[in-house]
C-alpha cells in the first residue's frame, strides 16, 4: 500500500492527462467549453471522492454508488460519492470527504493523495474536482444512503485497466431519453457521463506511471 501511495501521490503532482483524456468517454452530444474562460460565479463548486480500498483478497477497488431513481438529471445512474460544496467544508477536499461519509458510510482512515482534472457538467453547471483518497482500513464496511444510494458496486482497478469493458452505445440518460455514449461495462451496469470521464483520466495516469 505505501509504494501506491507514494508512486500515486507523486504521479497527481505532475502534469495530469487532463480534458482531452477526458473527452475520450464525454458523450457524443455533449457539449465541450472551455472551463478555464467559465465565470466561477456561473457554475457550481461541488467534488467528488475516488477512493481506493483493498478488498479480503487484497484486490485493490473504487466503491461507486448507483443512485436511487428520482425526478431529474442523472436519476439512476453510476456515480463517485460527492455533491456541492457547503460553507461549512472551508475547501474542497473536506467537500469530497464530507459527501464521500454521508454517501457510503463513516469511512474512517482516508488519506487524500491529490486530485485529477476538474469536470464541467454542462446539463447542470456543476463543476467538480475530483479528489483521490485511499482508505487505510482493510476490507471497509460501507453504509450507504439509502435516501440516495440505491446500491454499491466495487470497481476493481484491475477491470478499470481493461480496455476491453470500454464500449459505446445507446444508454437511458435517467430522465427518459436515450443518448449515445462511450461507457466502461461493471457487471451488467453502464458507467458514463462525467463519472467515466473522471474515471478514464485516472486509468491513464495509473497506466503511464505503471502503478499497477
């Protein structure tokens, strides 16, 4: 775990893959600003938490939650644990924390390593920082929302580094449409949109630095 900690924490310091590796999983319709030029006073600050645990037989996975379905935007879909910043956090990273404990359960021990490149979601202007964390606990029992969390899937990192579960296809966006997009295949479940953007971004830096 230390030699994953150091090698990761030094690979964030570095310059990232960033939007470009992003985009190889942005949805076809999806519309591609310059975030750099968006006004902070026109999106909203929100962060997400990549967190990296070891499993009973040692396999290294991102809890990722799938959401309860609801009235709206991204109803049902898979999604990072994480939400909108709140005066009360005083950074980001607490943000990340914050919403990573209330989603999946008082995780304790999590050391944050750094972050990837930010995320702009167009459909609702949020713009998320995505934080990478490794939880230090062995095997961690989760609790998860059930207000928000429908169920709890681990994505092995082994399966993220397998270029054969990226796809593209004909997804349900959740709010009743149905829209084209690449997707990383968990199981029987489709993960796109921002979360496989985020994801992707991670998968490469983890394979150039050969971390795994």
């Amino acid at each position: 775990m230390k030699e994953l900690i150091n090698k990761l924490k030094s690979a964030l310091l570095k310059q990232l893959p960033g939007i470009k590796i992003q985009y190889e999983m942005a949805p076809l319709f999806r519309q591609r600003p310059d975030i750099q030029s968006i006004d902070p006073q026109n999106f909203i600050r929100s962060a997400v938490m990549i967190l990296l645990c070891k499993d009973e037989n040692n396999e290294w996975f991102i809890p990722l939650n799938q959401r309860s379905k609801y009235d709206g935007h991204h109803s049902a879909q898979i999604s990072l644990p994480g939400g909108k910043y709140e005066v009360l956090d005083e950074s980001m990273q607490n943000t990340a924390l914050r919403e990573c404990n209330e989603e999946i359960g008082n995780i304790e021990n999590i050391l944050v390593l750094g972050k990837l490149t930010a995320v702009y979601i167009p459909i609702i202007g949020y713009m998320v920082e995505p934080y990478i964390g490794i939880c230090k606990e062995i095997n961690p029992n989760f609790n998860i929302d059930v207000k928000e969390v429908k169920s709890l899937i681990k994505l092995t990192l082994t399966k993220l580094l397998d270029d054969t579960i990226v796809m593209n296809g004909i997804i349900n966006n959740g709010s009743g449409n149905k829209v084209e997009a690449p997707y990383f295949k968990c199981n029987k479940h489709k993960i796109w949109g921002a979360t496989a953007m985020i994801l992707n971004e991670l998968k490469v830096v983890l394979k150039s630095e050969k971390l795994l």
